[in-house]
C-alpha cells in the first residue's frame, strides 16, 4: 500500500507492490488488509475499487474482476467499512459526479483506493508523485507479521524519515494492541 498525502487529502493505494493481477478473491483480500492497515493508524476508510469502468460499463473481462471483488465483501458479514465499485478515480473521489449513480452506497469521498493490478497502482501513484503537490509514502507492505516499508531507488532522506517514522508508530500500535489484549 502507498500513502499520498497532499494538502487537501491523504489516499491509501493498494496493491501498489505484490500481486501484480490479483483475481476477485485476491482484490476482496487486498481491500480487507488495505482497510485494517488504514484503520490502525488512525483513518476511518472509505474504500473504492477504482477501474475505468463505471459499475459494469463498459462490461469487459477487467471490469468484472473488479466487480466480482465487491461481490464477494457483499456476500460477507464481517465486513465494519464502507466500500464500493467498480468506478472510476473520478467517481471515487468526487461524490457529486458520483451522485448520477443513485444506488451508490458510499458517502463522502473515498480515501482508499484499490487498484486492479500493480501495473495501475504503480502507474498512477508515481504519476502523481512527479508530478509535484503530493508526498508519496511507501509502497509499505500490509498483512505481514512486522511492519515493512520498501524505500524507492531515487528515494530522499525525508522520503526515509517518513517509512522509519510510520514502522516505529506501527511497532507501538501493535505493542498497544499486545498490552491491551494481556
């Protein structure tokens, strides 16, 4: 996952690094790791399954993978965050554009996005990087046992910093979490 901070947003990006096209099944599990990993360190996440389809239009094998996640978190009951797909950046993250789609259940802007495959995610978190008024953090790899952040080629001593500052805040969340379930 990669954090994008700019001055009116921070967006979490999943899966910017490991499963580089991850069926139905693999993007419900990515949205899931993506969501807790977003909730530990301090965010309520509302979370879209971007593509450049919007809800089955166009209908293409691509855009019913993406579909096909949402399903399956549909088809769950322990599922405590908002979410909804398939859908554009655009629709994810401006809710009156989203408002021609009435049947849209979630509120608000989201502020998770996850990507079809990595090749997307990589794409687009690095366009925005370059092209300036963002931070990108990360990729930071989620649902492992310990806190990993990978550290770019290229990276500055302020991009480190930031990767050591959010291990050692993960680190104290989940000593937190160890304390508090003793």
């Amino acid at each position: 996952m990669s954090i994008i901070l700019t001055k009116n947003r921070t967006l979490f990006v999943a899966d910017t690094s490991v499963t580089e096209l991850p069926n139905s099944q693999e993007l419900a599990d990515i949205a899931v790791q993506a969501a807790h990993a977003v909730r530990r360190i301090g965010f309520t996440p509302k979370l879209a399954f971007v593509s450049y389809s919007n809800f089955g239009n166009p209908d293409t094998e691509h855009s019913r993978r993406v579909a096909g996640a949402v399903k399956i978190l549909d088809d769950r009951d322990d599922i405590d965050f908002e979410f909804e797909g398939e859908m554009t950046p655009r629709m994810a993250l401006n809710e009156s554009v989203r408002g021609v789609y009435p049947f849209s259940r979630l509120t608000g802007e989201a502020n998770v996005l996850i990507t079809p495959g990595t090749h997307s995610a990589g794409i687009s978190t690095k366009l925005v990087g370059e092209i300036g008024g963002a931070v990108v953090l990360g990729p930071m790899l989620i649902g492992l046992e310990k806190s990993v952040q990978i550290a770019q080629v290229g990276a500055k001593v302020g991009d480190v910093v930031n990767l050591a500052a959010f291990s050692a805040y993960d680190l104290d969340a989940e000593h937190r979490r160890v304390r508090d379930n003793s």
